[in-house]
C-alpha cells in the first residue's frame, strides 16, 4: 500500500504533514514551553543519558521558546541527516513508519494547556520535541530509529505491529541505560514528564529489568500511568545491534500463541537490577 492510500485530512499533505506555522504561537505558549524546559533541565542531569544532554546543546534547543522545526532540521541534517515535521495529531502506523524509515519524525505542533502542565495524554511539540529530538542528533540512536521505521514497514507486513510497537514503547518511549554510575533515563515519554523522571529511577515501585528483545515484544504496557516495569539497555550501540542483527520475521512467529506477560511480571531468566514493590500500582488500584 502507498502512503497516498491513507487519506490524509483536510489541510494536510498526502504524507499526513502540515505547516508548524511557528509565527502562530503565542507569548504565553513561548512561556510555557520555557517553564518545560526549565523544570526539566533542571531535573535532567546526572539522571539522563548524557548523549541527551549533548543533542540539547548542538541543537541548540537551549535557546528560549518552542523550537522552529524548519531551524531544528537545518541542525539535525546537518548532524544525522534527521528533519522534524510537524504533523495535525497521531498519525497511521504506516505513515509513522514511512516517515522514520526516511529519517524524517514526525511531530505534534500544539502545546499543552497550563492546567497539563504535569500530565496529558496525547503527546504535545513538548514531548515530541523536547523528549525525542535531542537523541536523533546520535548517529547510533538515529540509525536505530530509522530502523526502526523499516521495520514498521515488515512488520506490518507480517501483521506484527502490535509486537514491534512494544520494541518502541520500553525504548525509545520507556528506556533506561546503565552506565558506569547507574542507571540513566533516555526515553523520551520519562524525560518529558517531571514526574515519571523521578519514578523511573528513584522510586521502589517499578522493575528494572534488563532489555530482552524477545521477552520484551512479550509484555504489555500502561498507557495510562507510570510504567510498572522498565528495560535497561547497556549502550545504544547493543540496542542498534541487537535489533538490527535479529530477523524479527521468525522471532514473530515463534511468538505466536505464547501468552502475553503482565506489566509487572517478572520471569526466571529476568536480569532483574530492582525488583519492585509495585505499592505505586496497587495503592492507585485501591483508589
Ligand atoms: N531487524 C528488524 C526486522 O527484521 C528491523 C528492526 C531494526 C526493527 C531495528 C526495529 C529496530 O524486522
Ligand atoms: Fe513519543
């Protein structure tokens, strides 16, 4: 199927992209975003990658305001050949797919209200912007998330979206790293939400379990509230690796029929860094 025979809405391209229209936000919505930003940054180092602190820096991202997606893509072609394009909302996983596999993401151009400051469902340019974009300057993970995208492409083919999307979910979405002095945030949904950037690493309520690309296409996710469980890669060169080497076609289908696991499940052959409590999710089950 061509990307045209998913229709595009009203106002949009063929490819689902619309103009960022940066001209149109407002002084209060610079401000916001400001807030954001500030509040983040000052959570975020010592707790995150330190290749996500970097891409801020060459981005430039520091600099005051929502980021121009057209000035954003200058920096980042010139870095990993990535552009941000800003899209109306979610767009179909095809479209999705097509986008990364051309190095190309795909973002929301509004910004949450003051009242979301803390928490909203849909991702906003904050979360797209201030949580994914400062990896694709890496080469390893910008390799990965193209990737990424022309895996999309198979596995919609085989009919295993579904599985893949959890790849995407305790990655780039959930991820943590350890490094040498800890474990380290570096998915985008963690480092854009104040909250869950202290969860992640701080609290005894989740997992901490290291990353099995198999077990991992196993487990379900909360798309609700904070993980219960999260997947720790050692470097984002094994990540690269250890998905780009693997076919996931017969990896698929050996996983048919298997039972999916529960979001705080933990096995046997788990490499378990915390095993948690869980009260966090059982005590908002009793509310
Ligand atoms: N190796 C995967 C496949 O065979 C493609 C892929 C690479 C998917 C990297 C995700 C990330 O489909
Ligand atoms: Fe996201």
């Amino acid at each position: 199927m061509a990307l045209t025979d998913l229709l595009a809405p009203d106002g949009a391209a063929a490819d689902w992209t619309v103009p960022q229209d940066w001209a149109s936000y407002s002084a209060a919505e610079h401000a916001l975003w400001d807030r954001l930003f500030a509040r983040q940054s000052a959570l975020l180092p010592g707790r995150v990658a330190p290749e996500f602190l970097e891409g801020l820096e060459i981005l430039r991202m520091t600099k005051p305001g929502i980021p121009d997606f057209a000035e954003l893509s200058d920096r980042l072609m010139a870095r990993t050949g990535w552009q941000v394009v800003a899209v109306p909302g979610l767009v179909p996983d095809r479209v999705f797919f097509e986008h990364l596999a051309n190095r190309r993401f795909v973002a929301g151009r509004f910004l949450r209200t003051p009242e979301q400051i803390d928490y909203l469902q849909e991702p906003d340019v904050f979360h797209d912007v201030f949580g994914h974009v400062p990896l694709l300057a890496n080469p390893i993970f910008a390799d990965y998330m193209q990737a990424y995208g022309q895996g999309g492409l198979r596995a919609d083919a085989l009919g295993a979206i579904d599985r893949l999307a959890r790849l995407y979910w305790y990655t780039v979405e959930f991820g943590l790293i350890a490094q040498p002095d800890g474990l380290k945030l570096y998915g985008a949904g963690i480092v854009s939400s104040h909250g869950e950037s202290l969860f992640a690493l701080d609290d005894p309520s989740p997992n901490r379990l290291g990353f099995d690309l198999r077990r991992l296409m196993r487990t379900r996710y909360r798309i609700d509230d904070y993980q219960q469980s999260y997947f720790v890669i050692d470097s984002f060169e094994d990540l690269l690796r250890a998905t780009i080497e693997a076919d996931f076609a017969p990896l698929y289908a050996g996983l048919e029929g298997l039972p999916d696991l529960d979001t705080d499940t933990i096995l046997p052959g788990d490499r378990v860094y915390t095993r948690g409590t869980q009260a966090y999710a059982q005590n908002k089950m009793q509310e």
